[in-house]
C-alpha cells in the first residue's frame, strides 16, 4: 500500500498560506498575520488530531456471489467494515485490492461516517462486480478506506481487516449431447432389480435386518426358510465413464507446473476436463476423472448430479502439471479394459505416445481424444478408432468436441 499526500487541495492552501503568513509577519513585523497564521496551524492540528481518532473497528466480512466464480465468469462481493471516528468525517474513497487472477471496479466514494458514541462503530457496506481472470486461489484485499477530516483538510487511508481467499474455477463450457449409440451402451440412469422368474412373490429375498419394513416381508421365503426374509431393495445403477487428463510436464509448457493460469494450452486442458465431466455427469454417467498415471484427480462423480459436477471444478482450480512418470504413458494400462465412454485430454504427442493410445480406442464405447497443442497429427489416430480433435491453445473446446463427437459411431465391445 503505497504512501498518499495527507493533505487535500484545500488543506495545502490552507498549509502554504500558513507559511508565508509566518514568513511575511516576520519580515514585516505585523502580528495580526502571525495570530493568522498560528490559526491555521492549529486548525491543521485540530485536523489531524480527528482524523487519529478514526480507526478500524473489528473484521472486514466479504460476501461472494456464487462463491466459486469460474475464469470468465461474474460474481458480485459486498463488503462490511466496521469503523470508529470520535467526529463525524466528510465522504472519502473505499478501494477494496484484488490480485491479478481478478478484475473489476473495485473502488468507489464512501459516505459520510457518523461519530461513534458508547462505544458504537459505523459500518461501511459496498458492493461491486468483479470476474474471474485466472484459474486459482487469490487472496482479496485489504479493504482500504480514505477519509478525511470534518474541514476537509487531511486525508487518511485505513487498511481494514484481513485478506480473503477467492476460488477461481476453470471454465465449464457447454458441451453437445452424446450420439444415440453411447446412450445405447447405458448412457442414462437405470433401476434394476435383481429377479428369478416373475411377479412380486420371485424376486430375490435376503434375511430380516433391524429396521427393515414389516410391508416388505416376503411371506413365501420366510415359510420356506422358517425365518423372516425380507424383499430385496431396487438397485439404482450408472453406467461408468473415465476422464483422463494427462498433466505430464512433457507434454505441456514448462511454466505449467509453476502456477495456473501460466501456460494457455494446460488451461484449456483443464477447462476440456471439466467441461466433459460435466456433459458426461448430465448424460447419466458416474465419472471418474484420473491422471495419465492413474491417480484419482477428483472424487467420482455421480451420474445425473449435475450440482456436484460443477462443484467438482472448484478442485481443479490449483491443479498443476507434474513431471513425467518413468512410463511417460498418456492413458493408465488399467484404461484398455474400459468399455465405458472415455475421454482422453492430452498435450503435445510423440510417435511412441500415439501408439500407447491404440489398444483404448478398441474396447470403449466412445473413446475420445482432444489434443490440445499447436500442432496434432491424428489421423492414425483416427483410423485406430479414435474420435479425436484438435484444439489451439486458448482455442474453442466445444467446437473441437463437436468435431469429435461427429466422427463415426461408437463401437461398443471390441
């Protein structure tokens, strides 16, 4: 917080004058100008004693609306600060500091702040605009407040309170639906009961639990077992799909792996990621999203919770790139046995890169691969099954999966 000139326009009139009444009462000898000048003085000490009197009181609450914003999106904060001023002051300045991961007008006119009495603070509530930058986690403020004096002579900036940490998330874009065979592959949300035979009195029964209904006794098994039995319970089910974001330093810029938002092809990786979470979670499928190397990145995601894939973005917001496993592998080994929808968010690739990525393509129902990089070669790609696109760095990740997602149908089993 750099230093401001304490003095207004009016309070260094008031201060030159001061001086050269001094100076000419003392060449001229009159004392008039000197009982003047003395005045003036005390008046700017007066000033200055009032506005020492003015001080922060308690924290600086900062309220953030929607609490994640995503890179490019908008959210409104409103601030409230408490502040103690012995005399009433005239109206000054707010500034609330936002760090270069946010923008937006964060500053404005303040009001005239009343004088405390028993004891009682001011509070100071503003509100303003502000958009997401840069993905990350960025400190906001301090919440700073100019006032000046009851003569409008002095001015003071007040440092208020604490930062407070903002989540940026990666942009989520929409995406186009998935073509018809992936559906068919067990694309939405299913019920499925376990049955032998058929009616009510077949389906399968298992032995009475405490709490278990006494509505749901299944009459028949328990005369035949001479224990109670109870109806077995209907099984929700989703299908399974696998997003792979592969974050080997190898494949990205090397200021990937320093802090996000510093290299535009890693972020529009992540943005890919999140974007066919998303889509995929909508389409009824529970998703698992998984590094190159076969970590876990996020929680799974459970299919139709659209809520939770766009809280799952927020976990996103620090991810970095990492330095290359001994296998340099873009998919785990594990993913050649998927035969759900899988979806694969890569770099730039190498010759030996795009022949690890062959024997996915085969078994999975929708296998999906979006380069991002300046340059891709994916034809043999293609012709190895793989609905894969091309993305520049900063590019549009939704008309790359429509460009995907068009090529061909899937191939379910093989």
């Amino acid at each position: 917080m750099g230093r401001v000139w304490p003095f207004t326009l009016r309070g260094t009139g008031a201060l030159l004058l001061a001086v050269a009444a001094f100076v000419i009462a003392q060449r001229a000898g009159i004392p008039e100008l000197l009982y003047f000048a003395t005045l003036l003085v005390a008046l700017l000490a007066a000033s200055a004693v009032a506005l020492l009197m003015t001080r922060g009181s308690g924290a600086v609450t900062r309220v953030v609306s929607p609490e994640v914003p995503e890179v490019g999106g908008s959210a409104t904060v409103t601030v409230r600060a408490g502040i103690h001023s012995a005399l009433p002051t005239a109206p000054g300045r707010w500034r609330d500091a936002l760090p270069s991961g946010l923008s937006g007008p964060a500053e404005g006119s303040s009001p005239t702040i009343a004088p405390s009495l028993g004891g009682a603070s001011s509070t100071i509530e503003v509100r303003y605009g502000m958009t997401g930058a840069a993905r990350g986690i960025h400190s906001l403020g301090p919440f700073e407040v100019t006032t000046t004096d009851p003569f409008g002579l002095l001015r003071r900036r007040i440092a208020l309170g604490r930062t407070t940490p903002v989540t940026v998330a990666p942009t989520v874009r929409e995406l186009t639906a998935l073509p018809g065979a992936a559906g068919e592959a067990g694309g939405s949300r299913q019920t499925t009961t376990l049955q032998i035979g058929q009616g009510a009195d077949n389906l399968v029964a298992r032995p009475y639990a405490p709490g278990d209904s006494m509505r749901r006794i299944h009459w028949r098994a328990t005369a035949h077992r001479d224990t109670l039995m109870v109806r077995q319970e209907e099984q929700e089910s989703s299908p399974a799909a696998t997003v792979v974001l592969d974050r080997a330093l190898s494949r990205w810029s090397p200021v990937a792996a320093h802090a996000p938002g510093g290299d535009a092809a890693f972020e529009t990786a992540v943005s890919a990621c999140v974007s066919a979470v998303a889509r995929l979670v909508h389409e009824g499928y529970t998703v698992d999203v998984i590094d190159s190397d076969g970590h876990l990145l996020a929680d799974p995601v459970e299919g139709g919770d659209d809520a939770d894939a766009r809280a799952t973005a927020a976990v996103f917001a620090s991810l970095r790139a990492r330095p290359d496993d001994p296998a340099r592998r873009v998919v785990p080994a594990t993913a050649a046995a998927l035969t759900g929808p899988v979806i694969v968010i890569t770099g730039s690739l190498q010759a030996d890169d795009r022949a690890d990525l062959g024997a996915v393509a085969q078994r999975s129902a929708l296998p999906v691969l979006l380069v991002v990089a300046e340059h891709a070669e994916l034809e043999r790609l293609r012709a190895g099954g793989w609905r894969a696109a091309h993305v520049l760095p900063g590019g549009d990740v939704a008309a790359a999966w429509d460009d995907a997602i068009e090529q061909g149908y899937a191939r379910v089993g093989r």
